[in-house]
DNA sequence: CTGGATCCCTCACGATACTG
DNA sequence: CAGTATCGTGAGGGATCCAG
C-alpha cells in the first residue's frame, strides 16, 4: 500500500487522499474562479513553493487538474480544473458555509484574497433570495474588488474585467460578515461607517437578503473554544 | 497567529482548521453513523491513540463533538457529534460520492469497515429510484453487516441491531462498487458467483438502481495517474 | 519576470509501549 | 476501557537560488 493513504476502500477516504492534504483545497478555491498560474497560486496565500509545486503535481497525476501552456500574447502555463475536478465545487461552497458560521471578526493578520471573497459571495448565496430583475454592483472588500451580476436567480461573480453600468459599488471591510450574518443591520452599518455605498443605496438591502450566513447558537462552537481555552489557562 | 492555520480570514479556510487535519473527516464519518467510543474509533482505522486523542480534543474544542459519559449499564465515554458538527453529514456524503468515482478495486491491505459502509451507502442513495413500497435488507460486504430500509424515498442505514422480516440478505465483497457503477449487471455478476441473494433476489436490480456510483470517464481521473506513473518511469 | 528546485529546520504524524 | 508517554521519520514552513 502506498504511503500516506488510509488503507480503507472508501469513496470518502479516496477523497481525502486526493484533496485532503493540506492547502489542497484552497488551490481547487482559487482554480475554481479561474486558471491560475504557479505565480498566482503563490501569491496570497502564504504557502511554500515547495508545497505548492507538490500539490499540483499531485492532484495534476489524479486528474483533478490540468497543466497548460498558453501560447503567445500572455506566455506561460496555467493550470485549470479538469471536470472531475471542477465538480468539487458545490462541495467546496457547502464547506465553506458551513465554515463561514464559526467566523467572527478577523483576527491579527488574517487576509481577504479576492478568490476567497468570489468563492464566499458564491457559497452564500441564497437563490429564492434573488430578485426577478437584473442587479448588479461591485463589492469592494479592503483591497479585494469582485463584480457580481445576479439575474433569474443566477449567480454570476468574478475577479476580473470592469463591470459596466453596476447599480451600485458597495466598499466594506470585515464588518462584511457581521452584515451577512444579521449581527448589524444594513442602516446601522451604513450609520457606523462599516460600509459605503455609491449607487443605488436600496441594493445594500438585497445584498444581504441574497448573501448570507447563518448564525451559529452560542451554546456551541467557537464561543466553547474561548471558554474552554480560558478554563485551561485558568486550570493551568 | 496561531500555528496552523492559514491565516486567511474565509470560511472554508476555517472549515479547513476545523476538519483538514489527517484523520479528522475520517472521525467525523464514522460519527455520523452514531455516537462511538475511543476504542470503537482505534479499531479499524489504523489510527495512532495519540492523534486519535488530540483530533477529539480539537474538535471537541471546536465545538464540533461532545464527549459524554455513558452512566451505568454500559459505562465508559462516548463521543457523538454537535449540532454543528453533524451539519457536516451532506458535505462529507456529497465528498465521499466524488472520491467513489475514483475508485477502482480495492489494493492489497484495503478494508471496508462497517462505518465506511453505512456512510457509502447514504452517499450513493438516489431518492428518485427508491421503489414506492417499503424494502428492507441485509448487506453484507465481507466481515461488514449493515441493515438498510428503503419507505417512501427515505434511507435509514445502521449498523447495528437486528433487521426481523427482511426482504433480503445481499452478500458480496468489494465487487459491490463494480455493481454499483455498473460495471457488472447484476444478473452477470449472481452467474459470476460475485454477489449472492438469499430471499427475493429481485432486490439486487432494486439495489443498483437505488446506490449508484457515476462512472469517471477514463480520459480523466486515476489511468491518467498510471499513465503519468508509466511515463515517469519510463523517463526516469 | 515566471516557474519552479533546493536546503534546512521544526513539528506533526506514525508506531509502539505503557498506565490509571 | 481510555487514554498518556516516548521516540523516530518525514511532511510542512520559510528562505534562497537557478533556469528559461
């Protein structure tokens, strides 16, 4: 048996073996908006090169990826999800929800990159929440700047290209998750300074009617951690 | 910072710091089919008893499982997910699908466990190709038993406990997947003595269309990885 | 400048032994 | 049964270097 497996016949083991090692899944993250190149991937998340270099060799190997060199104007290699490895999406955004509802504001040199925030507006949406008409704007979240377009409940965001004729551009920070969680209302962020609008100041309402998370009851989860860490320091 | 994170301020990186540590998802799994003892969850994955303990910690930290302790007749601790942490189930189930599509037969030293099974059998399960009526069987996939019941479109899978008036008693071995990918029909695979049925052996065409593993198309996924394998030997 | 490879150090993991 | 203790190995983290 090869190394570093789980020695078990289980679709879920199986997984785990393709994309259960570490930043793994948040490469396929920021594939999942687009091709990247090495250089890309490097960039923000501060992963080593060496790490990197091994993990798309991996998952390059177990078809989850594709190496690709783009010819003339922009030379180089690019590498992109292949289908298998681009069905991992809808699995990525449940995780990532599901993930989103332990955050609480960002601790001491916690970043936003624009392909987590791309990959936070698309695992939030909430489609029955979409208006029947056509809406769009730019969301500017400290130096990440995404456009998104939401028309017939169909979500379409990226991190690239301008963005003609939005309805609105909305300019926030990390307080963007306390709108998306319900924990301050949009008039009450606007009033606070948490958030600028220009445009169609009404959209910050539709905004966090079609994104949003879950709260999470305080009986459980992070709010534990803290308490048990404190029990510990105060044990110890 | 804390060590061991990823330092970016998104959900599925904190998902990530939640269950992307080895063996973590693995734990979780074999939760979701009950509450487990420490020695329950040693047994059949090779797990060292030192990151067994250390996840549990976390995750218990983490607000994802509770350990409780089991008064009298059978005393002892128990683990068993949160809320939170069973919220998990269709993420891990939608994984465990995705990676099944991968899988070939099983290597030498690979074993199936009774957790490992109930959960792909969740994960497999087409709703839409649920008969009408009630069925109700045993399947057995070499030393692993689980009992399943189909009613009205719903799944109920355990395993443990006995399962009086079932319709069948399916018995294979990892030839299951072949089945359930439909490799094999499963009149081919009864002549092949590859499964066998005590009942009503019109159950097993029920079977396969209830749990379905999709096929990977071959010019993608694992032969890709013997190809690469084949070329680096050759190269090398 | 892109696209990596290489080196070194540390710590997490893996295996086993042992204890309340 | 429910873990803790110990120790060797190798993957990950970080910096640097190199080829096209």
């Amino acid at each position: 048996m090869a190394r570093r497996t789980y020695g078990q016949y289980c679709g879920l083991a199986r997984a785990l073996e393709f994309v259960g090692e570490r930043w793994a899944m948040l490469i396929i993250r920021d594939l999942l908006v687009g091709p990247r190149r090495f250089t890309d991937l490097q960039r923000l998340p501060r992963i080593p090169t060496n790490v990197l270099s091994a993990r798309l060799r991996e998952m390059e190997a177990n078809g989850l990826i594709r190496r690709r060199v783009v010819p003339r104007p922009a030379s180089g290699v690019v590498y992109e999800l292949t289908d298998y490895g681009a069905q991992l999406e809808p699995i990525l955004l449940s995780l990532g929800a599901w993930g989103a509802r332990a955050l609480r504001d960002p601790t001491e040199g916690e970043v936003i990159t624009p392909d987590s925030l791309v990959i936070a507006l698309r695992a939030t949406f909430q489609p029955h929440a979409a208006p029947p008409r056509l809406v769009s704007f730019e969301l500017r979240c400290g130096p990440a700047v995404v456009h998104c377009v939401v028309d017939h409940g169909e979500l379409a965001v990226t991190d690239v290209g301008p963005l003609p004729g939005a309805d609105a551009v909305i300019e926030t920070g990390p307080a963007l998750r306390r709108l998306m969680a319900g924990e301050v209302a949009p008039e009450q962020a606007l009033a606070d300074g948490l958030v600028r609008v220009c445009g169609d100041a009404e959209l910050l309402d539709r905004f966090v009617e079609m994104f949003h998370i879950d709260s999470l009851p305080v009986s459980q989860g992070v709010l534990e951690q803290a308490r048990a860490g404190a029990a510990t320091v105060h044990a110890g």
